[in-house]
C-alpha cells in the first residue's frame, strides 16, 4: 500500500481531516446532481469546483495542488479482433512529494454512468476491457500502433461511478464499484438500484482513499502502468505529443469529454 515512512505520514495527515474533507466532497456533489441533468453536466460541474475546492484546502504541513482538464472527444482502445471501446470518463492521479522528490504516484480510470431510473445499462465490451486489461493498442508512433499490455496490482485500476437522479442523497445518488464488482453483481447487462447494497462504498470515498493511497494502482512502481499513464497524459496535453498520435483514437461524439485530474499533495509549502 506505502512505499515508505513519508508516505505513510502523509497519509495519517490527510486521514485526520477526512471529516472536513468528505464533507465538502459531499457538498460538491450534491450540487452537481442537482444542477445537471446529465454526466456531459456534471463533469462540467464538479470537477472544476473540485479543482477549486483542493487548491483552497489548508493543513499544517501540507499543500494541495490540483489541475483538471477537459479533452473533447473520447479515448478509443483497440484490442483483440477489431475490438474498440472507450477507456473510461476520466483518470485521477494522486502524487505525493516530500522535500520537493516525488515519492510516488497511484492512479485509477473511471467510467461513470447516470441513470434517471433505477437501473445502469452496462457497456459489456468496456467492462471486459477494464476488467480483464487485454493486450491494447491506443495511439501511434512512427513504427505503427502504441502497444500496451497492462498488468495491474489493484482490482480498482477499473472502476465505476453510478449515479441516480431519483434520489439526491449521498449514498442512493452515488455508487461506487470495481470493474470485478459491476461484473460479479449485474443482471442481464444491466446493474439494478437494489443491488446497491453489494458495493462499498461511494465514489467519493473512493476519490478520499485514492488521495490517502488506501486504494489506487502504482505508477512508478509498475512500468507498464507508467508507460500508460505518460500516453495518457499526452492524450491530454499535460506532455508532449506527437502530431496525429492521437488521430484514430479519439472519437469525437457531440460534446462528449474526457477529464484529466491530478492532484499533489506535498509535505513543504508551494512558493
């Protein structure tokens, strides 16, 4: 779960402002359910006021700094015999810093479905992708397709939001599970509100232990997931890239998006 002592003590940090943190996460996404009327919405929503909300946080001996970016367009994989999906809705990445040396860094891709019923309609093609991680192609390079094969360390590399808009309450309008979850518990495809009791908890919780490294796949400690992680971030232009590496795996559908977030969180104060 740590790679040392200065992750660790970072974490304990973090952890003993949960109550204060979760309880504007929760407020954050309260408002964005809301106010919107769709996941296009939402996004647009949150994760600025997120953003906005990260950057603001003090605690003694700690900083936060978080960026968020919106990519239009979504990130298409290719994989088996002809086999394309999208990747997900967004990625999150988690640093921690101390002494201004990274310590290391854990990640997880996101796909989040919303529903004005009381049941989620589950892409089965996606699904086997976040959850089995086939070998994969996703950009180009001058010798042809990028190639991936990822092997991840954590189940929850691939997970799911679910929101419900019939009720506006934290627990009911917000369900959080692996990639293993949603498969284990559907029902013909779809995934049904009373099945709800079969997960963990929500995603926002899901985001805090992220920040705390309870959950969340290595970066640097797993090549093939920083190999992805770096395409990833020229995907988004956080790196640079390549003209055209992106241009058959990209599929741009009205105003659909994909999110970027990264947050650091450091152990002496930014300048």
């Amino acid at each position: 779960m740590f790679f040392n002592d200065d992750a660790k003590e970072i974490s304990a940090i973090i952890k003993s402002y949960n109550k204060e943190i979760l309880l504007n996460f929760i407020k954050i996404h309260i408002n964005a359910v809301s106010t919107t009327r769709n996941e296009i919405q939402y996004f647009r929503t949150f994760f600025p006021a997120l953003e906005t909300y990260l950057n603001s946080v003090r605690i003694p001996s700690v900083y936060f700094t978080c960026r968020t970016r919106e990519i239009h367009g979504k990130p298409m994989v290719t994989f088996g015999s002809r086999n394309t999906c999208e990747l997900g809705d967004y990625f999150i990445v988690v640093k921690y810093i101390k002494n201004n040396i990274l310590i290391g860094q854990k990640t997880i891709i996101y796909q989040l479905k919303r529903s004005h019923t009381n049941s989620w309609k589950i892409d089965q093609r996606q699904l086997n992708f976040l959850k089995n991680w086939p070998s994969f192609n996703f950009g180009r390079t001058q010798n042809g397709s990028n190639s991936f094969r990822l092997r991840p360390t954590r189940p929850e590399y691939g997970s799911y939001v679910l929101i419900n808009d019939l009720d506006k309450g934290l627990h009911e309008s917000n369900i959080y599970g692996t990639a293993y979850d949603i498969h284990n518990n559907q029902e013909a495809g779809r995934i049904q509100l009373t099945n709800k009791q079969k997960f963990y908890y929500c995603s926002l919780l899901s985001y805090f232990n992220l920040m705390t490294w309870e959950n969340g796949e290595p970066i640097i400690q797993n090549t093939d997931i920083g190999d992805f992680n770096l395409a990833l971030y020229r995907y988004m232009g956080w790196e640079q890239n390549e003209d055209d590496e992106f241009k058959n795996f990209n599929k741009k559908n009205s105003e659909e998006s994909f999110w970027g977030i990264e947050l650091t969180i450091g152990t002496e104060q930014k300048e």
